[in-house]
C-alpha cells in the first residue's frame, strides 16, 4: 500500500530539557515520523484546555498528522515530562501527574478508526490509568494489526501492563534495556533469539525487533531473522530515535518491502534522528526510503 493509515494511541506531552522545551511522547513521534514518511498518521491522545494543548496541536498539524482524534480534557493539563540528559545523550524523566492523556476515552469514532486502521501503535506510559488503560484495551481489541512499543519509563514501569499489551499484539518492539528487564522477568537468556522463544510461546506474538544501541537492531520477521548493523553517527541525544525508527519499520512493513530493507531504512532513519535536538527533527522522509 502506498499510504497506510497508522493510529498511535497514548501519551501526549511535553519533553522540558535543559534546552528548551519540546513536544512528544512516543505516540506523537511515531505520528509525527510516520507522517514525514507518507502515511496517513492518527494521532489518539488526550491534551488540556491549555496554552501547551493548543501549541501542541498546532505542531502536529505542521508535521502532517490527523489530530481529528485529539481529544481536550477541561480539568486536566496537557502532559509534561520533565527530562535530564546523561553524558550520553540518554534521557531520564519525570513526569506530572495526573495529565490529560489519563483520561483518554473510548468514543465511537476512536473505536471506528481503530478498526479500520492498517496498523494499531501502542505502548505502556499511555495506559498508566486505568481509564486509559481500559480504552487502549478497547482499541487493541478492535485493531487489525497491533504493534506493541512498550517504551518503558521510570518510574512507570509495569510488567503487567506489558503482558496485557503483549497479549494479541502482532509485532512486538523493544529496546536493549527492556530486552534485559524481559530476559530478568522470564528467567531466559538476554538475546532476542532466546527471548522470542519465550515471547511468542507465551504471547503468541508473530514478530520481534530489537534495536541494540551500537550493535544495531534485530528482527525476527516471518519466520527468520534479520540483523542490521548500526549505522554511524554523532549522538545529539536519543529522544525520539526509537520513535523514528518504529514509525519507518512500520511504514516499510505495511508497504511491502522485505524485511532487510525495512530494518535497514528504520536504521538508517533513527541514526539521523539521534544527530539532531529534538525528537521529529526537519527531514525530507523520501530521501531515507531511497
């Protein structure tokens, strides 16, 4: 297909650094980068009737995502997460709550779009509440193909929340440390090969991506793997990355390209993303699909 329609459902919020501040949260990055590389991106979230609610909607609109689904919340603030940067570039958060994505709600037109999207984008801060929690279930369910990013956080992280989110999910993304914490959780070897074979006899997941920091990222796709070296780069700092390179998988995916190719493009993608501040830097998405 040449235009998927991607539905990213969760938090909305915004990323105070050092620097500035900066609109995200996962399901706005994976819509914002899905959007730049030609899908129909979906954006389920819950903002406040707030001065940063307002700028966040006029930015999702700039970077092309269908904020028709937006919901506005009367008594509660637009997310905020408040992040300090290692030496690394690697992000710490702590976030205000309770914030507006708590109270996302399950209306008959998120459920509609839910149902007939190509694919279902979800992970585990979005669901912290149980009110969110009960309608992403609610949207999962109604989804076709559900993509579960678990995208843990301290201190929300839950393993209950990501065996519900497991659970009928298609393909499954995570990253070094939640392959740790999951090998720590299920008693298996910290390799994706070893923790897919507990994954998909306990979840019935059909695929599995792990991106691997510097050793590159891994994808367990149809019944075999593919692993793709990490592409060089100069680290700015790494928000967003993950996002990027879920949201060009996913695209690449759903449009037919082999798994090598896919793998390879998200790669390539978040490395760029990693160069730059911010978490949807300007980027022309046609030249990382060449």
């Amino acid at each position: 297909m040449s235009t998927p329609t991607i539905l990213c459902a969760g938090e909305a919020l915004w990323d105070v650094l050092p620097r500035g501040e900066f609109i995200g949260g996962a399901p706005f990055n994976v819509a914002g980068h899905a959007a730049r590389l030609g899908a129909h991106a979906l954006l389920a979230a819950r903002i406040g009737n707030d001065e940063r609610g307002r700028r966040a909607l006029g930015i999702a609109r700039e970077l092309g995502i269908d904020t028709c689904l937006v919901q506005t919340d009367a008594a509660l603030a637009t997310g905020e997460a408040r992040a300090v940067l290692d030496d690394t570039g690697s992000a710490r958060y702590e976030f205000l709550s309770p914030a507006a994505w708590d109270a996302l709600a399950a209306t008959p037109e998120l459920l509609a779009a839910a149902s007939t999207c190509d694919a279902f984008v979800y992970g585990t801060l979005g669901q912290r509440d149980g009110r969110a929690h009960a309608t992403i279930t609610q949207l999962a369910a109604a989804a076709r193909w559900r993509v579960f990013d678990p995208n843990l956080r301290a201190p929300h992280i839950s393993r209950e929340l990501c065996e519900a989110g497991m659970r009928g999910a298609a393909l499954v993304k995570i990253n070094e440390d939640e392959c740790r914490m999951f090998a720590q959780w299920y008693g298996s070897a910290c390799t994706p090969e070893a923790l897919w074979d507990v994954l998909a006899s306990r979840f019935a997941i059909t695929a599995l991506c792990v991106t691997l920091g510097a050793a590159g990222s891994q994808l367990r796709w149809q019944g075999r793997w593919y692993r793709q070296p990490a592409w060089p780069t100069q680290i700015a700092d790494t928000v967003g990355a993950g996002d990027s390179f879920l949201a060009m998988l996913v695209c690449e995916l759903l449009r037919g390209s082999d798994a090598p190719t896919a793998l390879a493009r998200a790669g390539r993608l978040a490395a760029f993303v990693a160069s730059q501040p911010g978490a949807v830097p300007a980027y022309d998405g046609a030249q990382f699909r060449a």
